[in-house]
C-alpha cells in the first residue's frame, strides 16, 4: 500500500501572521493544492517539507519515483525518504563549511583565492591578483557560464581551474551578476586544500552527521539505497526517464542528494542561526554574513520576477534574496538534467520550504514556495501555480518562435563547399578538448570528449549541418566549418564550442 507521510506538529502553537491557529483542514487544503499544482505541471514525482518555528509542519511525497515502462513495469511512489537531487540549493552548504573555516581562523572571506588555489589563473591577470574568496561565492566576477566542463567534457576540478585561464570574461570584474559554478567547485577545493579532507568527508563530519542527515549523501555515487528519483524530460511530448548526469566533478557546487525528512533538519538549522540540538553550525555574526546581500542579481535570473514584482534583488553568499509582501525572503533553486530543487525561508516568520521534483526544471517549484508564505504566514489564497504556469507557457511559444526564425534562415538549394568526406578527422581545442567528425551515409557525426556529447548532423546551408544529439533531451546542434586559405577546413564551431583540425 502507498505510504505517503503527513506530518502535522504542534498545529495548536503554530500560527500564520493573523494569529490564526494552523488547522488540520487548512494542511488538508494545502495538500491538496500541492497536489493538483504536480499534475497541472505534469511532473511525475516531487516531495516537499515546510518548517516553522524549528518544527516540520508538513512533509509529503507526491507521484512516482520512476515512470512505469522504462526501466521497470511499477511505478514506485514518492515518500518523505525518497532522495532527489540538491543540484544548486548545495551551495549553501560549501558556504556554510567556509564560514566555519572563517569561524576557526583558518580562511577570510577576504582573502585571496592564490593564497589556496595558485594555480588558479583566469584570462585577465588583474583579476587573478584581486580574486577573494568572496568572489567565489557571489557569481560577480565577469566569468560567464562554464558548464561546458561538466556538460561537454569529463575532467577533474584541477583540470577545470587550469583551463579558467582560457574564459574571456563576460563582462568587467565586479561589474555584474553572472552565474557561475566553476568557482564554487573551487571553493570546495579550497576547503580541500585547508582541512587535509575532501569536500565530501568535510561535508558530512561537520553538517550531515551533526544534524543527524543519515540519509543524505555528497553525492549520487554514495547512494546505496534504492529508495530514489530517476530523472525526466518531456521528449516528443512524452515524459520519459533519461539518464543520470555525471556527478563526480560538480562536487562543491550541487552534488548533494537528500530527501524531504532529512533536508527539514538543515531547512531548521539555516531558519535558526545555525543551531542545532549540539550546538551551532556557525557563530551568530558567521551565519548573518552569508544572509548579508553582498551583490544585485538581474531580473531575467528568474522568470518569475516579472509577476512578483519586487522592489528589490540581492545575492548573499549561496542564496538569492529579495523582497515579498514587506518581508525578506531567501532562496535558491537547483537544477540538474531532469531534476529539480528550491529550497526558500521567511526568516521573520521561521518559516521555510524544500521542493524537490523529478522533472527537468519543474518550475512548480516557484509556485509551491509563495503558496506556502501565504498559507502559512502571510495570507491570501492567490493560485501561484496557475499564473506562473501561464508565465512559463509563454516563455515555451517565445521559444518555439524563436526556433521557428531559426529555421526561416535556412538557405535553401545550397550545397556544402568540399566532400563530405573533407569534414571528417580530428579537431582540439585547449579549452574545450576535442572533437571527432566522421561520415555516415550522407551525414556528419560529432563526438566530443569521447561520447560526453554525440550529434548526427545532416547538411543544412553552405558549410553548416544541422540534426539532434544523440540524448535527445539536449536538443538539436548546429555545426559551422569555417575554411581556411588553403580551401581546406580549419575550424569547427559546434553550437559554441570551436575547435581547429588537426593536420
């Protein structure tokens, strides 16, 4: 029989901001809501905890682990043990074992990151010079997106910074919001470098096993227990189950898988200054420096701006902020291929919420956290989840226009320059690996970074081929072979990673 748990705690001494006592019908009410917000957002499975006053008020789970018919015929249900993916909301906890290492004397915030990481080189010297630790952990450092090294690539973090050297930044150094996870997989070496430990042993010597999280783990790879979430992706509007994304590198930056009764104990901790039934995670002035805004965050971070509407968006060390309904709100989403997570808190009111879902960016999530301020703080019955479904819908016909004016370009009746045969070979790049193209029947086929990324690609115009990677939850690639003077190829642009061939 499907066990989904409920956990309704001091419902007598818990009260919303009217002073209304929380009643069992209105946990019934929100549990119905979350419900039907699942299945308007057609994912298959979530789990959600709502802490206030350092109590779990409600915790459930809600649909299956697994779409039946993939890997197996049974569809087994969520519950509150169910381990998903932290993905990004891991990010808190890097900072929180930074700000202990702050604690103990051993690291600043600012202090140089070439003090620990020398071989941390990025392209402009000046900011190698001027790089803090700070820096790592606010995304302001005009570094753009390097998701390609554990998206196209299969490298260590070591790997990772000696090719930093190679980003041109996307704008001036401290000068914007960009972000960033390469650098928190450096802060976690940091760590590495000042305990003599690794980021994950750190991480469950000073949070995990303090705050009595059994069941989570640093990442997927310690996962012994089969009580978990598979991840999915609507393709060819049917939600299928698609692979797990590599895990081994993204480390410090959003490794850590947990489930709904284990994440509460943390949800609690952060909501309390850091204290537990031992103790503190942190001293008082440690934990209210990471919920200090240290820079502003644009509104396009978050699609869900544009109906909030707040006065105003900052980011702390590993937490979004801003303002709703005259209160502060922190938060941080995660998301990795398929998977989902936002974790977010009222601190006025003690009140925070954890969403996990098993659906590539299930943005129920959003909804989910702004019903649970009202339900249980602030008031009003607004339906979240119908506007931003609205919101998001819209955002999917802008896409579907764009591509449409993408696909409007094509040239027609063009023929490729050279032979087919004349694509085929080797390409490197320093910062991006390698590539491999070859002919099958009248197509190209790329290989990056052994099988990290696969596309059979047909001619589209010119010397550009067009087709769809080989996961197809990735989409379509495009590639553009640029000839030399010679006549002969001499660069391959693959989507945006270049590379030159081999002669």
């Amino acid at each position: 029989m499907r066990k989904l748990t409920v956990l309704l705690l001091a419902l007598i001494s818990l009260t919303a901001s009217a002073q209304k006592p929380i009643s069992a019908k209105q946990i019934q009410e929100f549990d119905a809501y979350v419900e039907a917000a699942r299945k308007q957002w057609n994912v298959p499975g979530l789990s959600i905890t709502v802490v206030k006053d350092n109590k779990v008020l409600f915790a459930k789970g809600y649909g299956v682990r697994e779409v039946a018919g993939v890997a197996s015929d049974k569809a087994d249900p969520v519950d509150t043990q169910t381990l998903f993916a932290c993905a990004s909301t891991t990010k808190a906890m890097t900072v929180t074992l930074m700000g202990m290492l702050v604690d103990e004397e051993k690291l600043a915030w600012n202090d140089p990151v070439s003090k620990y990481l020398p071989e941390l080189q990025l392209y402009d010297p000046y900011v190698t010079r001027e790089l803090k630790i700070r820096d790592l952990l606010i995304h302001d450092t005009g570094v753009g997106s390097t998701d390609f090294m554990t998206g196209a690539m299969t490298i260590p973090v070591n790997e990772m910074l000696r090719r930093m050297e190679m980003v041109k930044p996307s704008y001036p150094f401290r000068a914007g919001f960009a972000y960033q996870n390469t650098f928190y997989s450096a802060a976690g070496r940091v760590i590495e470098r000042i305990t003599g430990k690794t980021w994950a042993e750190f991480l469950k010597e000073r949070i995990f096993t303090p705050l009595g999280m059994n069941r989570t783990a640093p990442k997927r790879g310690y996962i012994k227990d089969n009580n978990l979430t598979r991840p999915h992706y609507n393709i060819n509007d049917t939600i299928k189950v698609i692979e797990y994304g590599a895990d081994s590198e993204i480390g410090s930056a959003g490794a850590v898988w947990s489930s709904a009764d284990d994440i509460s104990k943390w949800v609690i901790c952060m909501l309390d200054s850091s204290k537990y039934s031992g103790g503190r995670l942190v001293k008082p002035e440690t934990w209210k420096e990471m919920f200090t805004p240290q820079t502003f965050f644009p509104e396009d971070e978050y699609p869900t701006m544009q109906i909030l509407k707040p006065n105003w968006r900052t980011y702390g060390l590993g937490w979004y902020q801003h303002d709703y309904k005259g209160h502060k709100v922190n938060f941080h989403t995660g998301s990795l291929s398929g998977l989902t997570a936002i974790t977010a808190q009222l601190p006025n009111e003690k009140l925070g919420v954890y969403v996990f879902g098993n659906y590539d960016h299930a943005e129920v999530r959003h909804a989910l956290v702004y019903k649970t301020f009202d339900w249980f703080a602030l008031g009003g019955n607004r339906d979240w989840s119908t506007e931003f479904k609205k919101l998001y819908d819209g955002l999917k016909e802008q896409d579907k226009k764009a591509e449409k004016a993408f696909l409007d370009k094509r040239v027609l009746n063009t023929s490729p320059s050279l032979p087919l045969a004349a694509y085929a070979g080797k390409y490197t790049s320093p910062l991006y690996g390698k590539a491999e193209v070859s002919v099958q029947g009248n197509q190209l086929v790329i290989n990056v970074n052994d099988n990290s990324l696969n596309a059979n690609l047909a001619h589209w115009h010119y010397d550009t081929f067009y087709g769809p990677y080989t996961k197809p939850w990735l989409g379509k690639a495009s590639a553009r072979f640029v000839l030399g003077i010679s006549g002969k190829v001499d660069t391959l642009v693959f989507d945006r990673l270049e590379f030159k061939k081999e002669s």
